[in-house]
C-alpha cells in the first residue's frame, strides 16, 4: 500500500503543481501589465510594478486552490485510468473505500496548505501590496464615502456614541480625513472633529489617537437649555481617547483581502455589538473558515473521473469537465454569498452550500460509477 500512496501522490501532486503554476504565470502577466500603467508616477519603476505583481500572487493562489486541485487530480487520474494503470491497482487491491481514503488524506493535505495560505501568506502579501500601492499613489482612498467605525462608550455625563469616518488611509496606523461625531443617549450631536491626519495608538497608548490639524465643533444648547453658540477650536494636535482595537480600525480602512479568519471574526463581532450590519462579514468569516475544506471536496469530485472507462473519453475531455466544474464551483460560490446576504440566511449555511452540494453530487457519482460501470 506505501507503494499505491506514494504512486498516487506524487503524480497528483505535481499535476496540482503544474496546474498552479500555469494559472499564476497567467494571473502574474494580467497583473504586471496592470501595474505598468502607472510606470513614472512618483518615480515608479518597473521593479515596483513587477515586485506589486508579485505579491498578488499568494491571494490568486488562494483563490485557485479548490480549480487546482480539482483539475490537477483528473489529469492525473484520468491519465492512469487511459494507461490501464488505475485498473491494475484496482485489482491489486485498491477498492473504492481504500482510494477515497487515500484521496481524502491528500485532500486534507491541500486544504491544510491553503489554510497557511489564506491566513498566513496571502494577508501578509495584500497588505504589503496595498501598503505599496499607497506609497505611490500618496494615499489609499476607501470607496466613496470612506470607512465607517461607531463605538458606544459610558462617560461621567452618560452614555456617548460616535461615528468616526476616515477618508483615506497610508497604513493601518495613518488615517487621514478623519471626522468623529459624538451624539448623547437621545441622538442629539454634541461635538464634531475634523482632522486631516490621525494616527492610531499602539502599545500603550493603544487607547488613544493622535489627530493633526484638529477643528473642534461643540453644541453647548445640546446639553444644557441655556442657548449659546457654537463654540469652535482649531487645535494642531488633539488626543481622542478611544476604546476602538487598533485591529479593528485596521480592518475596517484596508480591504477584505488583507483580514485572516480571526480579523474577520473580530470585525464582525464589533460591527454586532455597535448595532451595525454584520452579515456580510459573517458570511465572509464562514466562508474563509470552510474554503479550506473545498480541496477535500475537490478531491472527491474528481475520483470518479478514474472508474470512467477509456473510451469514455479522452484526457483532454475529462480536463476540460474539470475546468467547467471549477468555474461552475467558483461562480456558485460566490452567487450563495450574495444571495445569502439577500435573503439573509445563516452565515455558515451560505457558506457551506455549495461545497456540500458538490460533495453530494460527487459522491453520488462516485456510488453510480461503482456499483454499475
């Protein structure tokens, strides 16, 4: 049996291999001629370009994992199938049970390394991408509107809640177009800060941020009945105490791709306790949490690929069928996302469908192709 395991995993781990490898030249060259358009700006070289496509690499290989895996193990399997070789191990004594186990160890495997990349690797390389990114373009806009952060915070004169907007952001730690809005228990505004740079505390002075070129605003009438105007200070440095995690604030102004599944998790657990909507982040927790798991799916997908006879079909067939069954994973991954977050199903039940759907599908298949071919 080590000989059957070794056999098996080492031809499709290097079709897995190959596979990869041809998807990233691709997603790489899309990439670099992407990068080279901005060639000049701010003494931008083609070192940059190539080094900003470079390190969008980890997330593309991410993503492919599952289509790499699917198609890698067809074309190996397949190929054994076409060659007699699978048929000689099956009566060698590799029944069906014993192969889906084998394949399953393999698929654990994969998905134990797409785990390390999609925690670990690619955040890493996203972030150090849109970090370098920012550097030439000055600054990081985010959307339209900005970022949006509330925190609710008791003080001597009650309960205060603010809504704190950054415009753009440099780095995790450097926010600029920073307004804060603080509002009493009723809804009323009490005070308004608007800062072009603001700086996120770290250590321990992780409850605070340093905020540059502060404008104060302050409502008095809001709190008293007595009128009076609006009192206004222009400050050159303000220290705004805040109970904000610096990882949050960080999540919120960088994109989606730089979060690992525990980001994701705190994000969505502080966009709950603020009453904010959170069902998009659930729902992108789930899905990180279980994409691992798609490999081993994959793996499934394609056994019956190895009791489909000869003459069935070519290789080339039987790749092509990988390739439709990829995108078709791919696509209806992404559609139970947005429906789930339409329809507002249970975060990890939008997440799970499809890799349960397809894991039916393939054992049902893998059951008729047994017990009848």
């Amino acid at each position: 049996m080590k000989t059957i395991r070794r056999l098996l995993y080492r031809d499709i781990t290097a079709s897995v291999l190959f596979v990869a490898l041809a998807f990233l030249s691709l997603f790489y060259f899309f990439d670099l001629v992407d990068e080279l358009e901005g060639l000049g700006t701010r003494g931008r070289t083609v070192w940059h370009a190539a080094l900003a496509a470079l390190l969008e690499l980890p997330e593309h290989l991410y993503d492919l994992a599952p289509i790499a895996v699917l198609i890698g193990t067809i074309f190996s399997l397949a190929r054994l199938a076409q060659t007699s070789e699978f048929t000689i191990l099956r009566t060698g004594g590799l029944g069906p049970g014993r192969a889906l186990g084998l394949l399953a160890v393999l698929g654990l495997a994969f998905g134990l390394i797409t785990f390390v990349l999609g925690d670990f690797v690619a955040p890493a390389a996203k972030r150090q991408g849109v970090l370098l990114k920012a550097k030439f373009a000055g600054d990081l806009r985010i959307g339209g509107a900005g970022a949006w952060l509330k925190e609710r915070r008791a003080t001597p004169q009650g309960e205060r809640n603010f809504s704190v907007n950054v415009a753009a952001t440099s780095g995790g730690a450097r926010l600029l177009g920073v307004r804060i809005f603080e509002f009493d228990a009723d809804g009323a505004l009490l005070s308004q800060i608007e800062a072009g740079e603001g700086r996120v505390g770290e250590g321990s002075a992780s409850g605070q941020w340093t905020l540059s070129d502060a404008r104060l605003a302050q409502w008095p009438a809001a709190r008293s009945a007595t009128a009076a105007p609006v009192q206004i200070s222009v400050l050159p440095t303000l220290v705004w105490p805040t109970t904000l995690d610096p990882r949050v604030v960080a999540a919120a102004v960088l994109p989606v791709g730089t979060m690992t599944t525990m980001e994701l998790w705190r994000y969505s657990t502080h966009l709950s306790d603020q009453e904010q909507a959170s069902q998009d982040h659930r729902i992108r927790f789930w899905h990180k949490a279980l994409y691992p798991l798609a490999c081993l799916v994959m793996v499934a997908l394609a056994l019956p690929f190895a009791y489909l006879h000869a003459r069935a079909g070519s290789v080339s067939y039987k790749v092509f069928g990988g390739i439709m069954l990829g995108i078709s994973f791919v696509l209806l991954n992404k559609l139970a996302g947005h429906i789930g977050l339409l329809r507002g199903w249970t975060p990890w039940i939008a997440a799970a469908a499809p890799s349960m759907a397809y894991l039916l599908l393939s054992m049902a298949a893998f059951a008729w192709l047994v017990r009848y071919r």
